[in-house]
C-alpha cells in the first residue's frame, strides 16, 4: 500500500478534533458598599491567538469613557496585553477560553441634574451597560452575546435588551426570574450583536413599571424614582405615552421593533437619548406632579427617532465603532422632521401642547427663525456638519440648530406637496416610503428623490435653495399655498414683563490646551448681540471678568446672571495672536414676532386640523 494511502486511511479511521467555536459573555456586577463604578468580566471562546477589545464611540454623545477603564486584567496571566489605541486593547494568548476584567470608575457626579443618558449610581439605583460599560470584540460585531447582571438584591433591571428568562403563553414568567411585588425581576439579557448590546443601556434599582400593547407590540414604561419622589398622576401620564404611541403606529403602519421600553429617570433634566428598541428620558417627579404630560415633547421627539433616525439612518451611521463618528450632512432632516411629527403626533393624539393651534406653531418657530441671523447664512447641510462631535464656535459668532432649521424646512416641504398633489398627499407620505426603504440609507439626494416621488414635483431648487446653500426661506411663497401670509415686526426683547438684558454669549469648558490652554471658551451667538459688538470672537478663551479670573463655565454663567442693564464689565480673553480686553456695556436688544395671518383655503383647512 503507498504512503499516501495509508495516511488518508488513518485520518479517516481517526476521531475529528472538536473545532472551537468562538463565543462572548458579560457579567456587569454592581457592588452596594461600592458606588464609584462597576466591575465587568467578559468571558471568550476565541479562535485566533490575537483579539482585540474596543470602546464604541456614541455617534451623538461620545463621553469617551475609555478614560474611566481601570484594572485591565486578562487571565491567562501569561497573555501581552497591549493598549494600542486610546480605546482599543490588544491580547495575545493561546486561542480558547479567556477571560477579560477591567473595573469603570464613575466620574464626579455634576451638580444638579445629570443628563439622562448618562450613567450613574446610587443606593437605590442608576444607569449602566451600553457604550459606557461594555467593550466589543473587534472583527466579531455581529456574534450573538449574554450578559448576566450581579445587582444588590432589591433592585430590579430593565433594557430593550431581550431577557434570558422567556415568558410562557399564559404570560407568567418562567422559573428562575425573581418575583418581586412590580412584577418579575430578571437579571439576564441576550444581545443579537455588539450593535444591539452597545445600544441598550440599562437602568436598574427600586424601579416601577407600567405595560400595554399596541399593534400587537409590548411596550414598557419603566420610572426610576428618587427616594423622596413627589407622587404623580401615573394613570394620565401612562395613558399620554399610550396615545402617542398609537398615532406614530398609524403614521408609520409598523413598528421597527419587536418589544419597545421607556426608561424614565427622577433627578435628570428633560430629554433623552435614543435607541433602537428603547430611550432613556429624564422626568423629574416634582415636574409631573404639577402636570402628568409636562414630558411628552421630549417624549414624543426621542420615540419619534425610532424610526426618523434609527430605522431611517443617515448615510454616514455606523452600527459600532470606537472611531468618531464622521459629520452627517442630514441631520436637519433627521431632527428637524422629528421635531415637526412630535409636534403633529401630539396634536393628533388630542393631547395637551404650548401652542394651541398650527398656525401659533409656526409663528413662534418663525419668529425663533428671524431672530437669528446663522440661518440666512449657513445652509441646512453645514449646520447639520457641525451638530454632533464639533467644538462649540463651530460656525464662527453665530448658533444655529438642526431642529428648528430642519423642523421649517419639513414644513415648507410638507405644503409644497399638498398644493402639488391637490390635498392628497402629504409629508407623511414621504415618512412612510423612507421607512419601507430603511435598508437603504439616506443622504440629502434620497431625502430629496423621496419628496419628488410622493409629490410628483420638482423640488430640485428648494434643496438647492435651502438643504444645500445658504439663504433666507422664502416662507411666505410657501404659506401663500395654504391662504396664509406672515408679517414681522421688532420690539425690546422682554421677560416676565421687564427689559431683557443681552446675554447672547455662554462658555464652554476645553481641556485641550492648544497654544493657548484650556479654561473656558466663549461661544459669541450673533456678531450683532452687544459681546460680538465690543469685539468679543467665539473660541476666545477666556480669563477673567473685571480682573477676577472665571475658570469655569457654571462661574462664567453665574457671573453674566449677575449683571443688570447699564453694567459696564472689562472681559479679558487670551488669543493665539496674545491677550484682548473689551469693555462690554450691557444693554437690551430687539427680537422679532412674526404673525400670520389670511384665510385657509381647503388645503390649508386640512393642514390646520393635523390631517
């Protein structure tokens, strides 16, 4: 028999050698005598004898919390652990079962209320998991993981995460949840990817939880309540959430998901973040004990995002990266429009809003317009550029927003179509075939292409015109389609009844030193405004106010709420070029209103009342 022969006889005699199967598991532990953070362990299975971990970058908010990882641990001891990048560590060890450790140490809490997407930690709960806890493994962001939660006993845990723990048809929990008196308490999750895991942040402690369905779809209402939490008419603020919920279903005709949880948050300031199956919000119960909607706005606006920018994804999103996200272009549609249906869901739902009608919601965002000379001068496109991840200043001594940009350029659009299309189509239309297109993601063209084919119109000039350069809106071309027509007029900016004083500066807190140090920088908000006028330029950092140094933003703004009308200041700023003084006299300034008048015709009529 030939050499050859006898081998492959031996090799197909012999046993298969078990071929390893990568795998990734997460324990996050949350120890009670030990507030200052969190531990993690993830447990591998790898298939190379070189891995990497990484800390996704948020594409909104990237608080960069690779800063906080301490006590990096791999075992076995004798793996090379090598810190490559500022948030990515490489191991070197013999393919097979690994275990990584690493510890995160919460940062100093702010004064005051926190932001809701922010984590945090008290004795009787807080926020974990998402980009600010977990690392994901390079190269393998689609393999499925577990997490398993180690939490002080009372505590319970929710997340638009999946729970390990499957219902059983008759809606009982199956055996090992942990029963407590607001229902189940589970303490295992499963995500479908890194994606999935990095996105669903969980909040966790004494937590209440309300439930119902729509379109066949569970939805979660969880509220984590301060200890001395003011009580609230829960019954009318759930039902508020139900309602809303029903007409973004009857907008879209689907959900994008298959469970969906609101994840309320005591102590932290209104508005959120959000998520592809969940958002966290901030609604301070002393607030919804005054009134039970205060927070539906910024309700409607994050749940909104589930489908105008989670599902409807801009062009330069990506699932998972510890990378920066790259500016995106689209942003005014992306907020803007959810901005405009926050609104239009609310009304249509019959629920409680600061402007009764549409025509008192267009006079105030127009009058927001006029007041602010950034929005003639920057296209929709630039201010979108510098939205996320860009040092205030970006547009030199003007601010402007996406939102209120965006939300009057849905507008526009919204009666450019109905005149096309004789009352029969809208700007929901163009919702609904965005969203049966959400495989493919959006730039300003396929925004544009989406209109052109619900209106059967060209809107090549309005994109040019608006999205794409600079320039004022011509808003009553556009309210003239509807019977409506609008007139500005000036008059002293004033609050609660007395002079306002022009305050159109603030400042920002920069660590980066650049020639010139950190401290606090300034960001002018109009040339025109009397800080712009005494030469005062964005980015200028400051030094201090008649003499006093001002190291900090909350002192810099302490200091400009001290000032009253005729108060001269001497503001001292350090620049590349060296040091400027200006002499600021505080005076009042002008603001616009704008008022609309005319007569509905019929497509106006249909517009006014929401349809």
């Amino acid at each position: 028999m030939k050499p050859l022969i006898v081998l492959l006889a031996v090799l197909a005699l012999a046993k298969p050698h078990p071929v390893l199967k990568p795998s990734i598991s997460y324990t996050l532990r949350v120890d009670s005598t030990d507030l200052s953070g969190w531990e993690v362990e993830i447990r591998l299975r790898t298939v190379s004898d070189t891995f990497r971990l990484a800390m996704a970058a948020h594409p909104e908010y990237d608080d960069r919390y690779y800063r906080y990882v301490t006590g990096f641990t791999v075992e076995p001891k004798s793996a090379i652990v090598t810190k490559v990048d500022s948030t990515v560590w490489q191991v070197i060890t013999p393919r097979g079962e690994v275990r990584v450790r690493y510890r995160i140490a919460l940062p100093a809490s702010p004064v005051g209320p926190r932001a809701s997407w922010r984590p945090f930690l008290t004795p009787t709960g807080g926020l974990i998991g998402g980009p600010h806890a977990f690392m994901y493994l390079l190269g393998a962001e689609q393999m499925p993981a577990t997490v398993t939660l180690e939490l002080p006993e009372s505590w319970r845990a929710a997340s638009g995460l999946p729970s390990s723990f499957p219902r059983q048809p008759e809606g009982r929990w199956a055996q090992g949840a942990k029963i407590g008196t607001n229902g189940p308490f589970v303490r295992m999750f499963t995500a479908a990817n890194a994606a999935t895991l990095i996105d669903s942040p969980m909040l966790v402690g004494q937590l209440r939880e309300w439930r119902f369905v729509e379109g066949g779809v569970p939805h979660r209402v969880v509220y984590w309540p301060l200890p001395d939490a003011a009580p609230f008419d829960t019954s009318a603020w759930v039902s508020g959430i139900q309602r809303l919920v029903h007409r973004a279903f009857a907008l879209f005709g689907r959900a994008p998901y298959r469970e969906y949880t609101f994840l309320f948050e005591d102590g932290a300031f209104s508005g959120g973040l959000e998520h592809r199956n969940s958002v966290t919000l901030g609604a301070q119960s002393t607030d919804l004990a005054r009134d039970p909607h205060a927070f539906l706005q910024e309700t409607a606006h994050e749940f909104v995002h589930t489908w105008n920018l989670m599902a409807i994804r801009p062009v330069e999103y990506r699932d998972v990266d510890y990378r920066t996200q790259p500016p995106v272009a689209s942003l005014w549609f992306s907020e803007g429009l959810t901005m405009f249906y926050a609104d239009l869901l609310l009304r249509r739902a019959g629920l409680p809003l600061t402007d009764s009608t549409r025509v008192a919601h267009l006079e105030r965002l127009l009058s927001r317009y006029v007041a602010n000379p950034a929005y003639e001068r920057f296209s929709a496109e630039s201010i979108s550029r510098v939205a996320y991840n860009a040092e205030p200043g970006a547009l030199g001594d003007y601010s402007a927003g996406t939102h209120l940009q965006g939300e009057l350029l849905g507008a526009m659009l919204d009666l450019v179509i109905r005149e096309a299309s004789r009352g029969q189509r809208s700007i929901d239309d163009v919702m609904r075939l965005l969203f049966a297109r959400a495989d493919q993601k959006i730039d300003g063209l396929a925004i544009e292409q989406a209109v052109e084919a619900v209106c059967g119109c060209d809107v090549t000039g309005f994109f040019a015109a608006y999205v794409r350069a600079a320039g004022s809106l011509d808003y009553n071309r556009y309210l003239g389609l509807i019977g409506l027509r609008a007139s500005t007029s000036w008059g002293p900016a004033v609050f609660n009844g007395e002079p306002e004083r022009d305050l159109r500066i603030f400042g920002w807190e920069s660590g980066d030193g650049g020639g010139t140090g950190g401290g606090v920088r300034l960001v002018v908000t109009s040339p025109a405004s009397t800080w712009g006028r005494a030469g005062l330029h964005s980015r200028d950092r400051l030094v201090s106010m008649d003499g006093t140094p001002v190291t900090t933003w909350s002192d810099l703004r302490a200091r400009l709420q001290r000032l009253r009308l005729g108060d001269t200041v001497r503001v001292q700023v350090q620049r590349s070029d060296g040091p400027f003084t200006a002499t600021v006299v505080v005076t009042g300034f002008e603001r616009p209103s704008v008022r609309i008048e005319g007569t509905l015709n019929a497509l106006g009529q249909a517009w006014a009342g929401g349809r």
